[in-house]
C-alpha cells in the first residue's frame, strides 16, 4: 500500500515511515511538475531502506 502511496502521492509516504522533515522538503519538491520524477525515486528508495530497517531489527531481536 505504501508503494502505490509512493507513486501516487511522493510526500506522504515520509510521514508514514516518520520523517516528517523529509516529507515537508518532498512536497516542496513534487510542487514542481520537474521534480515530481524524483521525488519518486527519493520516495520509493526510502521506503525500500525503512523496510530493509525493520527486517534487521526483527532479526536482531529474534537473535537475542
């Protein structure tokens, strides 16, 4: 759901994952119709890095 979030609507998807700041600096960024390509790009790869985040905390804490 997030991905779709992401493709769709850039900005959001910072403020799903908890980065308020970046979601602000992405909105400012996909007012452009030039910069909506990458804010995009910057939305779905940091949205692959929250992911990637949380599968290694659940392995860290499945290891203690």
């Amino acid at each position: 759901m997030r991905l779709i979030l992401s493709l769709i609507l850039p900005f959001l998807t910072f403020f799903t994952i908890g980065k308020p700041i970046s979601g602000i600096f992405c909105l400012i960024l996909q007012i452009t119709l030039i910069g909506w390509i990458p804010a995009t790009i910057w939305s779905v790869y940091a949205l692959s890095q929250y992911n990637t985040d949380k599968k290694i905390a659940k392995s860290v804490a499945v290891a203690r």
